[in-house]
C-alpha cells in the first residue's frame, strides 16, 4: 500500500490559515531589526558613565575590571531577537505576507506606552524657560496620527501661509514696499486651538467642498480616529503621574501643527472675507508678517527698529525698490554647533557647513549678509 502525502489544496488551506493567525494579531504584530553594534556599544558607555557617577557619590563599589567586561560584552553578538510567542511557521506566514522579509525576525510585542512630557530649554528666552513636549512616539497611535496628518495636509487652507524661511522670502521679494512693516505671534497657539472645532472644520473641507476631493473615509470613522489620536491620547510626567490633556493639541503629536495651520487658515479666510487684507501678509504658523499702509490701531504688533524687523531668522529692511534681507542672529545665539573635531560622521559635518552657507545664499543672494551680528562665523 503506497502512503500518499498531504494534497496542494491542503498545503494551500493551511499556509492560508497561517496568515489569517497573522493577521488577526493586528497593531500586535510588528518586525524588529537586530541592534546595530553602535546602538549596543553606546547603551554600555551610558551605563559605564551612570556606575561611575554612583561610585563617585559613594552609593556603590566596583573592581577594576568590570570597565573592560562591559566594553568587551558591547562587542558580542548574542541574545534572542524574536518572541517567545512566535513559531517558525508564524514568520513563514509573515514572509509570504510581506513577499520578502528583511528583517532579522519577525516578532510579536505589546512594547506600547503612554506618552511623556518633557521640556527643551529656550535659550533665546530670559531665564531659559522650558517648551512642554509631550512625545508621543511609543504611543499605538502614533503612526496613525502620522498617516492621518499626509491624508489631511492637502486640505489645509495654505492662502496665506509657508512652509519655509526660503519660501517666505520668495514672496517677500516678489511685493512692493508701500506702506509699514510688522510683525505679530499668536501666544499660545498650540494649547489654544479648540480641537473639536478644529475637527469639525477639516471634516467640513474634507467632505463639503465639491473643489476637493473627497478621502475614500467614512465620516464617522475619520472623527474617530482624530479623536483618539488627539483627545485620548495619555501621558505620563517624570514623577509617574497619567494625565491626558484637556485644552488644546498636543506639542508632540504628528498632528499638532496641522490642526493650528488648519484653524488659523481657516480664521484668516473667513477674516480677510470682511476686512481689506494687508498689502503683505504671511504666516508660517504661528509667527506672521504683514504689511499694510497703518498699523496704529494695532497694539499687539513687532515693529521696526530702525527701520529694520526680524521676522523668521531674516532682517527685513524695506528700500525704495523692495526689501533688503539679511541673517538675524538673536543677541542670546552663542554661535554654537557642531563640532568639527568630534567623532561624529563627516556627512554630518558637510551637512553643517551646507545648511549655513544655504542660508546666507537664500537670505542674502547678492553678497554676504552686512549688519555686524550676521557675519560672525559660528564656533565649531
């Protein structure tokens, strides 16, 4: 009697039931790369530097070879990188889905958390205040809010705004100069924008408006996922402390910057709908540029300063003919960046050198910027 093997349609029902499993496990299923040595190598410095700081404080004692031991284990190539919960049929199935698996294995976590805050010093600003973050990187939402925010930036009301210092002088010196130059900031925009509000406006654009086209989304769903990804959203703070906040967007979330240019887009359209616009006025998000013939009965305005306005890191100084601009460099700027001795890649060193010397180009483009302040060199 002659053994006769599994069928093709039964191999084809079971590597089929094998994806569904795959499948089925959704935001759970994700592919993790092996560690690159240098991420492990600088892991073990961070460590070697916390253990002397306590050993300096005297909280503990070490020998002196456990220096060598963790610099030689920074070196080694070990440890599992592919969950216990997973099968090598599992990653099969995972290879037939993404046609060609890259990765070192395929791997199944529920590594998610809450946001946290922390805070980036100003520098510019007296006392050094700090700028709250809340970053929302090891949230589940985060790439949702990601892709959410390049499915809605095509609707953003851009009439009046940039997206760049470059862009923002291109306009700049295509105008006349008629009239006086000023310059506002909307204090506390991020923590300001009234989100629902806000929602129901990109939902109107996005739905409404028979000169766009429309998200193959339902409507419904897009509410709900811009609320989770806005309003639910939890953080927690260095003492261990959850909040979710109440006002506002969070500075952090892919969508913050879209939803404040989406409101104030929306505000200038329906404001300029009533009032004569400003013979110049541009907005890169919260920081706006106008020109207008008086600006008296305004008392919220930056004005000039002998005949000159810092606006978006460029000196603006109108002439006869147009504007003349130059680099503003804020008094409290300490000419620092990167060092030129340090170990960093030299691609990064170029990519220094090019961002400076594009910025006088595009500020500047007939010679080197003339005031004092923006010809000094930055101290590698």
């Amino acid at each position: 009697m002659t053994s006769v093997g599994p069928s093709s349609r039964d191999h084809s029902v079971t590597r089929i039931k094998r994806k569904n499993k795959i499948l089925r496990l959704g935001l759970n299923c994700l592919f993790i790369s092996r560690p690159k040595p240098t991420d492990k190598k600088l892991e073990v410095e961070l460590l070697i530097d916390s253990i002397l700081s306590h050993q300096e404080e005297g909280d503990l004692k070490t020998t002196d070879d456990l220096q060598p031991l963790l610099l030689a284990e920074a070196l080694r190539d070990c440890g599992r990188y592919n969950s216990g919960r997973d099968s090598s049929d599992m990653r099969e199935a995972a290879r037939e889905l993404r046609r060609a698996d890259k990765t070192a294995a395929f791997t199944i976590t529920e590594d998610f958390s809450p946001g946290y805050l922390y805070g980036n010093v100003k520098t510019h600003k007296k006392g050094n205040p700090l700028r709250p973050i809340i970053s929302q990187c090891p949230t589940p939402t985060y790439h949702l809010a990601k892709r959410l925010n390049n499915l809605l930036t095509p609707y953003v009301p851009n009439v009046y705004s940039v997206t760049s210092s470059t862009e923002f002088l291109g306009k700049l010196k295509r105008s006349p100069t008629s009239g006086t130059i000023a310059s506002l900031d909307v204090k506390f925009l991020f923590t300001n924008v009234p989100v629902r509000e806000t929602m129901d406006l990109i939902l109107e654009r996005v739905y409404r408006d028979p000169s766009i086209p429309t998200l193959n989304i339902p409507e419904e769903a897009l509410r709900t996922l811009l609320e989770v990804c806005t309003m639910k959203a939890p953080f927690t703070t260095h003492r261990g402390h959850t909040y979710i906040q109440k006002i506002g967007v969070v500075m952090g979330s892919p969508l913050c910057v879209l939803l404040a240019n989406f409101y104030m887009g929306v505000v200038e359209e329906r404001f300029f709908s009533l009032i004569r616009r400003p013979d110049i006025y541009v907005r890169y998000i919260k920081e706006t540029f106008m020109m207008a013939p008086s600006t008296q009965n305004i008392e919220t305005l930056h004005r000039t300063k002998d005949g000159q306005l810092p606006c978006l890191d460029v000196l603006i100084s109108p002439n006869t003919t147009g504007f003349d601009t130059s680099v503003y460099i804020k008094p409290t700027n300490l000419g620092l960046c990167l060092n030129g001795d340090s170990e960093c890649p030299t691609r990064y060193k170029a990519s220094t050198i090019k961002a400076y010397a594009c910025r006088v180009l595009s500020t500047a483009p007939v010679g080197l910027p003339h005031t004092k302040d923006s010809t000094e060199s930055p101290r590698s």
